[in-house]
C-alpha cells in the first residue's frame, strides 16, 4: 500500500557489525520448542499445547506479551468481524492453553450490552500486559482488535479466565491498532485516521485509559507541527507499534514510516522515511522526531511495520525493513537523536516484518520471516522462494559493533510472494502483516508468536480439520494458522531472575 490514511532452531552464527552485515562464524547453539496453538471454538477453552491433539488453528497476524512474573498472552485474529483467539502461559511459554471465546472471540459485553460476546473484533490484533499487580494479586492483559466502527479493547484481570470489552475510539476512520500498558490499570492505545470530510488531515492518536480499558478519555495526536509531524500527516504514512519506557512508565513511544507532503504529486514516491512520536508526560503531549530519512523517495520502510522497543536503561530501538533487509538504530536520548542504521538480516536474504524485544540494558531479540535467498520483489517471490522465521539476538545492541547471533526458528513457514499490502492485497496473503516476540523476565528466554501456511501433522502441530487443511494445501490458506516456538536453552535478553 503506497499510502495509508486511514522445530528446534540452532543459534548458527555470530557477526559484529556497524552498517552492514561482517563475515559469520559458527556459534554454539539454541533450541525452541515449536508448537500449533488451538482455537477456541471448535475445541474447548483450557486446551493445552503441545500435548493436545486439538492443537490447530486458523488464525493469522498474531501478537504477544509478557507480565513480570513471566506469564505470556498471545492473540491471533480470525479476520475483521471474525474474531479473535487468544492463549496465556504460565510457565514461561513452554505451555499455552487457549482462552475463553464463545463465537471465536473472548468471552465479555461492553458497559451497554450492544456488543456482548462480540469482543475483539477480529482485525488488526495486538497484545498488552500490566507491569504491576492488581488487586487481586495478577497482572492485567489487554487486548485490542478492529472492528467495523471502532477500536475494541478486551480486559483480563484473572489470568485469561474470563474477558471484559469497552470500545475505545471516539474518533471515526480509525485503523491499525496498537496498545500498550504500564503500572497496575494504565492502558493506551494508538491508531490512525484518514483524512476527508470529518478530519481535514491523517492524525496518529494516542487514547489512555487509568481504569484498566473500561474508558478512554485522554485523547491526543502524535502528529506534532514539526517538519516529521506534518510530513507524516499531510505527505501520507503507516504506523507501528506503541510502548512505554520501564525505566520511566511518563516515557512512551511509537513509530511509523512516512513520505514528506512534496511527495504527493509523484506517483513513484514510497514512505522512504523513518519517523518516531515521543511523549514525556505520560500520553500528553508528542514531539516528532527523525529516525531515518532517505532522499530517493523510491524507497519503502513500511515492511511491515516499523517496530519500536526500549530496554530496561531507557534506550530506544527502531528496527524496520526496506523491502530487502532488515536494519535497527537506536537512541540513549529518548529518541531525539539515533545511531546509524545497523543491517540484521544476513548476505542477499531478502527479509520483512521485524518485531523487537528489548531486556536488560543493551540486550534485544528480533524476529523477522527471511526469504532464503534473494526474493527480489517478496510480493511477487516465485513459489521457489521459501520463507523462514528467524531471530537475531544481540547482547551489546546500544553500541556500533553488536555481535549479532541469529537462529533458525522454523526453516519454512510459506514459500512464494508475500502480500504487504494490507486489505489492498491481491497475492497470498498467508503471513499478513506482522508476528512479535517477547522475553520472560524470569527465564530471559524468547517465545516468538508467527504464521504459517505448512501442512504439518507431528505431535506439537495438527492440521486445521475445519479449514480442509491436507498435504495439498502447503501455501494456501486453508493451511494458515498460528503457532508459537519458545526458547528453551541458550542465551537470554534478562540477566536476572524476577518475581
């Protein structure tokens, strides 16, 4: 979209870089344990995987979060109006059990009723989780989904046995949310609004909630009148994910990549720009930044999404792809000024959808699908080209030479093109737009939530018998579906254990 308004993987190599890729080595390994999540319905809230064999799904464009103490939610949509599975961990990811959802969404009824049973919406998935207990002793998680007329965000305050909805957007035209959390009840989510009749340009709203999701009533654009903050909004641009600084929860982030306002009279100009919204004041007010600026309009950032994280120091990480590579930068100014770019993904490999987490000071895991090989265009990829999740793991991220270790995840989740055009797509579509990864705080270990269209029939990973998907179906939807691999020995991005 040119403009948006509205298995067990070895740890293989190790590089020291600083802007492009240095030679590998061999490196002792990691392992993950890979497994098909199930869906709920058809099989029954509680189902456990890997150990089931109602383990198998139909869901695609997942996300995930982690507690404190180490417990992960992971959610996947079913398709706009379709809704949303969801599953929590409780041992560190080795183990996700499915959570409520009659109708194939989460369990709960708004403050009026009119969307009981209704919630999330089944679009545009992601996932928050408290950073301080409630009441009751758990870390609240949140999750927020399109729907056809708003934004809906579910609550959990029982650890995923049972949901609540509040609709959260009061603007119309809303598009692509993302939702943070911070302390005990503080939840925000962003979204983007097209320009026409109502709004006379594109804004990046930040809406916060102090009450746990039940209402939203703070209310701000992102879109600053900075040179970033105008480009973005009246030259067209896409955005990323939303977060808070642990170090500092005032401290709150989000990203997208975007064209400057000259742009819109040449058909051939991409959102050749890297931009970044930061606020001081908890959601209050946003200044714009610059992240990455690049005069040949022709290049494109939006793939697919730009991603942000902030470690435990408060260093910001920005990582992004152009459609070939993947790259990062980061800031220890609070992203007013960046590094220069640093590529991740390895040799001629053509890599897409980065998604970061971000530990101790200067520790990241990224994920990104890698094409083996050059894929040229990835959305017109031949059926040759096979697709792989990969994660990069650094341990000296903040400095220019961050001695990346990459692994192998799953070696192939899709083989041919890969849409990133959104809804605008025409080709497969399999992968959608985006998966995620986090790192328990108790373990520091990774667990990396994904699609995949593979036709698998193993203990961990069972066909979608409702979907038809058979041996036949490798790369087609009726065999997409969710899975999710977690670490289980290696390196991880927190030093130390945490209650």
């Amino acid at each position: 979209m040119k403009k948006v308004v509205a298995v067990a993987g070895v740890l293989a190599t190790v590089v020291a870089l600083g802007g492009a890729a240095a030679a590998s080595k061999p490196l002792t390994g990691a392992a993950f344990s890979d497994f098909t999540v199930a869906a709920t319905p058809p099989n029954p809230p509680g189902t456990v995987c890997p150990g089931s064999p109602l383990c198998y799904n139909g869901a695609a464009e997942p996300a995930i979060g982690v507690s404190p103490a180490g417990r992960f939610y992971g959610a996947s949509e079913n398709g706009l109006g379709g809704g949303t599975l969801a599953w929590t961990s409780s041992d560190n990811g080795l183990h996700y059990a499915s959570t409520p959802s009659p109708d194939d969404v989460s369990a709960g009824s708004d403050s009026t009723g009119a969307e009981a049973g209704l919630e999330p919406g089944g679009g545009d998935t992601d996932v928050a989780v408290a950073t301080a207990r409630n009441a009751a002793g758990n870390y609240n998680a949140y999750v927020a989904s399109l729907s056809l007329a708003n934004i809906d965000v579910s609550t959990s305050t029982d650890n995923g046995t049972s949901w609540v909805l509040n609709p959260a957007t009061a603007l119309p035209i809303d598009d692509r949310p993302w939702i943070a959390a911070t302390g005990a009840s503080k939840v925000c989510i962003s979204y983007l609004t097209a320009p026409g009749v109502l709004l006379p340009q594109a804004g990046l709203h930040v809406q916060c909630s102090l009450d746990a999701g039940r209402t939203f009533p703070q209310v701000a654009d992102a879109y600053d009148n900075s040179t970033v903050g105008l480009n973005a909004s009246q030259g067209g641009s896409r955005t990323g994910n939303l977060i808070f600084d642990p170090a500092n929860p005032a401290r709150i982030y989000t990203v997208f990549a975007y064209e400057n306002i000259e742009d819109n009279a040449n058909q051939n100009a991409l959102l050749h720009n890297v931009g970044i919204a930061a606020s001081s004041d908890g959601g209050l007010t946003w200044h714009d930044y610059p992240v990455r600026l690049n005069p040949d309009v022709t290049a494109k950032y939006d793939n697919q999404f730009v991603n942000v994280a902030v470690d435990a120091a408060g260093t910001v990480y920005v990582a992004y792809s152009d459609n070939s590579a993947v790259s990062y930068q980061y800031s220890t100014d609070h992203a007013q000024t960046f590094s220069a770019p640093i590529t991740v993904s390895q040799g001629t490999d053509t890599a897409v959808m980065p998604w970061l987490a971000a530990g101790d000071a200067g520790k990241v895991d990224l994920v990104y699908y890698q094409a083996v090989g050059d894929a040229g265009n990835p959305e017109t990829a031949p059926a040759t080209v096979a697709w792989k999740v990969v994660m990069a793991q650094s341990l000296l991220a903040a400095t220019a030479a961050p001695a990346l270790t990459y692994a192998t995840v799953n070696p192939v989740v899709h083989q041919g093109g890969v849409c990133e055009g959104g809804a605008l797509c025409t080709g497969n579509r399999d992968l959608y737009d985006d998966f995620g990864v986090e790192a328990s705080p108790v373990t520091g270990l990774a667990s990396i939530i994904y699609s995949d269209d593979q036709y698998q029939n193993d203990a961990n990973h069972k066909p979608n018998p409702v979907t038809g998907c058979t041996p036949d179906k490798n790369d087609t939807s009726p065999c997409n579906h969710t899975n999710i691999a977690t670490q289980t020995t290696g390196q991880g991005i927190y030093a130390t254990k945490r209650k």
